[in-house]
C-alpha cells in the first residue's frame, strides 16, 4: 500500500511539473471555513506531502490551540488537487491538520472525515450537494456597494435575463473556470436580490464537496475581483431582498455502490423517499435548532431567517422545524423526484466541513433510532397561526444567533461531533461575536432615538 501511495505522488509531482506549476498551497481552513496556507514550491513537494508546514493555531480564528502548543501541521490530500484557472502557476491542495503525531481532533475537515467514518461502519457512503448563492457588487465611490448592472431595479429580479446578462463577462469565466475543474455546472441565474447569483453544479462525495465549496468561495471573489468586482457570501447585505442560501442536498449510497438509498418509487407518502431517507429525515429534525448555529453560523444570518421582510410578502426562507415534500415552507425539503434531502437553512457563510458533519451526524442518528418524522407537511406553513403551528406540532427555529448558540449548547449532540475542543472553542467565539453585536449602537438607533425624547 505505502509503495502505490508513493507511486501515486510521484505521478502527482511530475503531472504538475508538466503542467508547469511551481507553487503549492496546502490548505486548511479556520472555524470560518476559510482557505489559510503557506506557499510551498514545487521542489519540496515531498515534504508537504509528509506534513512539513507548521501553522499556530492560535493565530487563526477558533482554532482551540494556546501560543504555547505544539504546532499543527497540515497533511494534503492529494485527491484533493486542483489547479486554480485564474492562476495556473498553483495547484491547491485541500489538507487536514495534525498535531504531535496523529490528526488534530479540532481540524474541521477531520471532525467531518469522523463522522463520514462512522456512516462507512454503518455501510454508508454520503454524497453532497450545495447550492452556491452569493452576492457579486462593486464598491461606489461614498464607500458603499452598487449592483454592477445600473439598470433600473425591478419590484422582483429574480430569473431577470438583462441583469444577467449584464454580469456575463465575470459569470462566465468563474463557470468556465469550474466546467475546467470538472464541476459540471448545469445551471446558473440571477436571484432575488439585486446583484445576487445561483450557479448549481453536480454532487459529489461530501468530503470532496465540502473541499470544493471552500475552493469555490476563494474562486468566486479572485475572478470577480479581476473584473473590479467584490463577491461577498453574507447571507443578507440587502435589508428589503433575499438572502444568499447554500441548501444542502444529502443521499445516501451503500459503501462501494452507487444506487441512492434515499430513493423509493412507490413511496406512499408520495416523496419518492426511501424508509431509510424518512428516518434521516427525523434525524436533522430532532437536532436542527442546533444544527442551525453551525449552518448559519453569523448575526446576519437570522436576518435571512424571517418569515417576512420590509418587502410585501413572504421572504420564502425556512423558519420552522419541519420538512415537506417541493413545499419550499419547510426547512427540510425533498425536492420533486426525491431521492434526496435538503436543509434550507444553510447559508453561503458556514462552514461547510462542520456544518456537513453536524447534518449527516444527526441524519445517521435518526437511521441508527430508526425515528419517523411523521405525515410530510404540504400545506403552506407561512399563512398557519401560533395555534395551528402548535397543532400540527411544528416548532419555530431559532430566530437569533444567541437562540441558536443556547439550542447548540443544549443538544449533546454537538459536542459528539465537534470534540470538546472545537465544540468550545465554537462557543466561546459564537458566544462574542453575539455580544459584540448586542452591545453595538446602530445608525438604526441613532436616527430613531437621537432626538426622539
């Protein structure tokens, strides 16, 4: 085995040196899910490989080390590989840290490759996908942000093909960059909000999405930046339109197979949802309020998470424990065809290796239980009363980020996933970034209470 992997690296090495790479950028990320590295060049290839670049953890955000710990180093992946379009002369590596000799139990990339090891002991591999929304703007010259189309904007912009149209140039480079990837875009528009963006492309294995979703952020904003753009992954810059989502689509394969698990023709809850997908179902249902701090993970996005907006009508983001079948009024959805899960409530700031593993830990709970979540709800949730929510037994997701922070610390199930050390560290960062904002005075405030007395 060792002789193949050797084998293997060498292939690597000289594939990349054909391709006339001569830096390499091996790749962690901090609680954000932000790529951080150092640059590495070709002729020490070897040695990466082997894990010789030392980082302090406690220089990153909300990675539970002190400055007095040993370092941690990071370990790439080689399958992991890719060569950034935009910059050819890099190959980008997604990697898991170590620390003293075995891997570091507060690596995000390897609390999800824990949790994917305990689906492979249940004879299950998981795939992913992740709906990639973001905003794309450019700075104006107050200092603040304009769409970069200056058409005059529309009541709803949604699916508008001239503002589209408008952003081709830098659109169509990122999804050329991705089809070069191998992605497999297959669709892309203009959202809701002005200047805000879908691209859909294939599923993978959720180790190999969650790399790519990271890999995609850095993308996006390198290729908008060189058109004089800024793409920004803020769930809600806009206070009167839609939110940018990263809905996450989840199935389940047998280890070594490729038949979806989730997938049931004659389903009598007319889902086209296997037993097996209704039982991960309830699974996320039990665990989603807590769920929801780590998919949306900022002050922000419960800005998203509203019912309804400053606009007329209603935002058509998830705010209720609850799944359905297309019913967009659920948080969890099985979109028509079935044969996989969607949770809404993830958006386009989370990280996607903890949030990943927080889903399919709680999924895989409700398959290990074998729960029900009961009758799917088709009708429309938004219109229902206090009282008749109540009768129908669905509950109101967290509405701030301090309620979904009480709901993480509440649920044991967090801490199983995370380890103590990131579960506390996730805590203790989420917990002041809360009160920073509640003790924040908004212009909000002042233009309302300055000389209101």
């Amino acid at each position: 085995m060792l002789k193949k992997q050797e084998t293997a690296a060498s292939d690597l090495f000289e594939s990349l040196e054909r391709g006339g790479v001569k830096y390499l950028l091996p790749s962690y990320v901090d609680l954000h899910g932000v790529s951080k590295s150092k640059v590495v060049p070709l002729r020490h290839f070897a040695q990466m490989m082997d894990g010789s670049e030392l980082c302090t953890g406690a220089a990153l955000d909300g990675v539970p080390q002190d400055i007095s710990d040993e370092e941690v180093s990071a370990h790439p992946d080689p399958a992991s590989c890719m060569v950034p379009p935009w910059r050819p002369e890099t190959a980008w590596f997604a990697s898991d840290l170590w620390c003293e000799g075995k891997p570091f139990e507060a690596c995000s990339r390897n609390i999800l490759k824990r949790v994917l090891a305990n689906a492979a002991d249940m004879g299950y591999a998981c795939n992913l996908g992740i709906e990639a929304e973001f905003f794309v703007l450019k700075e104006a010259e107050d200092g603040k942000f304009v769409p970069v189309s200056d058409r005059k904007n529309l009541d709803k912009p949604a699916y508008d093909v001239k503002r589209l149209a408008d952003n081709l140039d830098w659109m169509g480079e990122l999804v050329d960059a991705m089809n070069t990837l191998g992605w497999d875009v297959y669709s892309f528009d203009h959202e809701d909000g002005i200047g805000q963006f879908e691209i859909d492309f294939d599923y993978s294995a959720a180790l190999l999405m969650a790399d790519r979703f990271v890999f995609f952020r850095w993308m996006a904003g390198e290729i908008a930046r060189k058109h004089g753009y800024f793409a920004s992954f803020m769930p809600k810059p806009y206070d009167d339109r839609a939110g940018s989502g990263a809905h996450f689509n989840v199935s389940l394969v047998k280890t070594g197979d490729e038949d979806n698990l989730f997938y049931r023709e004659d389903d009598p809850r007319e889902c086209n949802l296997s037993t097996l997908g209704y039982q991960f179902v309830a699974g996320v249902l039990r665990h989603l309020p807590a769920i929801n701090a780590v998919v949306a993970p900022t002050v922000n996005s419960y800005k998203r998470l509203v019912l309804r907006g400053s606009m007329s009508g209603f935002t058509w983001a998830p705010v209720f424990v609850s799944y359905g079948n297309n019913n967009r009024s659920n948080t969890v959805r099985i979109p028509r065809g079935g044969g996989r899960v969607e949770v809404r409530s993830a958006d386009s700031s989370c990280n996607p290796y903890l949030g990943a593993a927080m889903v399919i830990a709680a999924g895989l709970e409700g398959i290990a239980e074998g729960l029900d979540p009961g009758e799917p709800h088709r009708e429309n949730l938004y219109v229902k009363s206090e009282e008749e929510l109540e009768r129908l037994g669905v509950r109101w997701l967290p509405k701030t980020l301090g309620e979904a922070l009480d709901a993480l610390e509440a649920d044991a199930l967090s801490r199983r996933v995370m380890g103590d050390a990131m579960f506390e560290s996730w805590l203790s960062y989420k917990r002041g970034e809360w009160g920073a904002y509640q003790n924040h005075v908004s212009e909000w405030e002042r233009e309302r209470y300055l000389k209101f007395f």
